[in-house]
C-alpha cells in the first residue's frame, strides 16, 4: 500500500514539474523569463524521473522488441560477445552465430528482461548456471538459459504456493533470480573478469 502510495505521489509531482517545464518554456520563447528558471524545472523533472525509474517494471525482452528489435537484438548480442570473451580459452564463436543465439534468446526466453540474461550469464560465469566442459556454442548457451527459465519458474511457483519458500536451504540461490532490479544501462550489466573472479571466490568460500 505504502509503496502505490509514494509512486502516486511522485507521479503526480512528476506531472505539476512537466507542466512548469511547458510554462516555463513558453515564457522564455516569449522573453519574459530567465532560462535559468527553466533549467531548474527540468532539473527537477530529471530528479523525479530518477526517484520514479524503481516502480517502474521492467519491460521484457519481447516488449523491447517491439519497440525496437534491432536494438534489442544488438543488446542481447554485446551480452553473448561479453560471455564469449570471459571463456577466451574456448573456440571462437562467430559474429553470425552470435547474432543466431540472440534471436533464439528472444524466440526462447521472450518474457525475460535483459537484467534476467545478464544474470543468467553471470551464474554461468561463476559455474552456477549449469556444467560446462570447456566447450562453448550455441546450445551451451541455451542450456544455461533455459536452466535459468526453469529456475525462475519454480521460485515463481513456490511464491504461489508458499511466501515462506525463502528459509529453504537453497533460497541464497533462489533469492538472487527474484531480487528486484532497476533499469539499468547495458554497461552495466556487463561484468569485467574481476568482478566475476570476486564473486566466484566469494562463492567459494560459501560452500566451505
């Protein structure tokens, strides 16, 4: 309840400033007010649309591609290229492959978000997104996908079935499927070697 309530409240106050930015660029079209005034409102336009960006949901990688499929597909290729790289001791997959897996990445897992296949990816980094024998193609990649589909569908079917389906032993695992995200950057979405070594040796570390 508290959470529509202040999403209600910052939309409203998101609708007064855009109206002020409307005025207020009338006003200096007109030379009877500072620009000055008008960068403030769009300030506090910006400002709102940043406190506003957690409520929003996340929109999936079907709804992206509607909106524009060839930006959806270049996404999801530059996250297949970054997971290609990480393996660089494996064979070279080529630019035509990638660009098949990314098609069949948005055919297979569609209701997905583009924060889902970074996360997928990142377990697959991390040797928790399925085996992995030192070959890596298509369908290893899709395996891991569809490892994650499966994985997300039964915590969707434990929230339904029991709210308490946290305290299990395997919740860790399943907490980090259904965490809540923001919209995020593609950047930042991708991980450098690094980040991922700290995370498996946190991992590691875990299980001892």
């Amino acid at each position: 309840m508290h959470h529509e309530a202040e999403r209600q409240r910052l939309n409203d106050e998101l609708d007064t400033a855009l109206n002020s930015v409307r005025f207020l660029g009338a006003l200096v079209t007109e030379g009877k007010a500072d620009r000055s005034d008008l960068d403030q409102a769009v300030a506090q336009v910006k400002k709102l649309e940043a406190q506003l960006e957690p409520y929003r949901p996340l929109l999936s990688l079907r709804q992206l591609a509607q909106q524009d499929e060839k930006a959806t597909l270049q996404s999801l290729q530059l996250l297949i290229i970054n997971l290609v790289d990480y393996f660089e001791n494996t064979e070279p997959i080529s630019i035509a492959n990638i660009q098949e897996i990314a098609l069949l990445v948005l055919a297979e897992g569609g209701w997905l978000t583009l924060d889902d296949v970074a996360l997928c990816f990142r377990n697959a980094k991390t040797a928790r997104g399925g085996a992995f024998y030192n070959r890596l193609d298509g369908s290893v990649i899709m395996q891991w996908l569809q490892n994650y589909m499966e994985e997300k569908r039964k915590i969707w079917s434990l929230k339904r079935d029991d709210q308490v389906y946290c305290h299990k032993s395997d919740a860790g695992y399943g907490r980090e499927y259904t965490r809540p995200v923001s919209t995020q950057k593609l950047g930042e979405l991708i991980q450098t070697k690094e980040e991922v070594n700290a995370a498996r040796e946190k991992i590691s570390k875990e299980k001892k």
